[in-house]
C-alpha cells in the first residue's frame, strides 16, 4: 500500500462507520419511539456525529429512513434466503419443498419486521402513507427463494416451485395487512400468537387449495 493510499483508506473506513452509526441511530430511535418521529438533531445526538455529516451522507431525513428500511428489507431477504438453505434438503416433492419452506418461514422474526416497517410508514394518526415497502419485503423473496427451491426440486422447468413460493410470500403480505389491523403493529406474546394463527391459515389455505371436499 502507498502511503498515499493509506490516508484516503482511513477515510473510507471513517465515512463507512460514520454512515452505518447514522442507519444504527435511526433504528434505535423508530424502535424506542414506534415511528420515525425524530429530527435531525435527535439522530445526530445518537449516532454521536455532526449534524452536518448526516447531511453530508444522506440528502435528507426522510433518505435515511429509507435506507434504514431498505437495510432491513435486505437483511431479511437475507434472513430468509439463509433459513431455507439451512432447511435440509427433502426428496424435492412439491410436499417437500413446501415442508421446507414454511419450516423455514415459521423460523423468521416476521411480526417484528412488520412492526418496524409500520413504525416507520404509519402517519402517527395510524393511517398509512404506504404499503409498497411492507410488500416489499415479501415480494422481493421471491426471485431468491424460489432459485433455492428450484435448485432442490424434481420439477424439470421449476414452475411449480415457483408458483409455491410465490404463493406463500405474497400470502404472508396478506398477512401482515390483517395482522396490522388486529394488533396495531403491537409486538408482544398475545399478537405473535395472533400472526401464528394466521399463519397456520396461510399454510392449510395454501396446502389444501380450494377443491371441493368429496
């Protein structure tokens, strides 16, 4: 390394940390308050910076929260793409895969994941500025899990474990609607078991169909 090279390093490194300590407070702060009433001051004062270096990151309050949101959407595609490929493989049966794949979604924190994200979204009236990145965080699932699936399946085209996974992510953006109505995006023992609940009816809807009972 140049020792020119080594000072511009130490500032990368430095506007990395300064940057990841900003996301760090803003989630801190959406956490503690329930949403992302906060100014600027707030989450200078917690990541412990400058005002002027939140800006000199971010073009404006509003974009950190947006990052902080997306972050998590990233990590919990993540959460989900390594939960499946920890699952251990079956005999790639669509029963198998969707052993595997709900096995694997009843493993994620979800009521969390909604919670925040409603913290966030939610007017503090409690109506919504907007769904997109709730169902953002189901949706995106999809492409990754369902190259997971594929990979283990017998299916030669891989549409049915396609239309699985597609079937149960977007079911549990239903989901998370109902469950934000029944509970008010409140996380606690009562309303993990209330997303349970639903859950077990996303998981016998979609495993039965819809074909009439002989």
């Amino acid at each position: 390394m140049t020792a020119d090279a080594a000072p511009v390093d130490r500032r990368a490194a430095l506007k990395a940390r300064h940057r990841e300590a900003i996301l760090d407070a803003a989630d801190a702060l959406i956490g503690e308050r329930g949403s992302a009433d906060f100014g600027v001051d707030d989450l200078a004062a917690r990541a412990d910076v400058a005002r002027r270096t939140v800006f000199n990151h971010f073009a404006s309050l509003d974009d950190v929260v947006m990052t902080a949101c997306s972050r998590l959407l990233t990590r919990t595609v993540e959460e989900f793409g390594d939960a499946t490929a920890a699952t251990p493989a079956g005999d790639g049966t669509p029963a198998a895969l969707f052993a595997e794949l709900t096995d694997a979604m009843r493993g994620i924190d979800l009521p969390s994941v909604v919670s925040y994200l409603w913290g966030v979204l939610g007017d503090l009236d409690g109506g919504p500025r907007s769904h997109h990145l709730i169902d953002e965080v189901f949706t995106r699932c999809v492409d990754e899990l369902s190259a997971e699936m594929v990979a283990r399946s017998t299916d030669s085209d891989g549409l049915e474990s396609q239309i699985l996974v597609s079937s149960l992510v977007n079911g549990i953006a239903v989901l998370a609607g109902r469950w934000i109505e029944d509970t008010g995006a409140v996380v606690d023992a009562s309303t993990r078991a209330t997303w349970d609940a639903l859950f077990d009816r996303l998981v016998a809807t979609v495993r039965h169909g819809y074909a009439p009972t002989v």
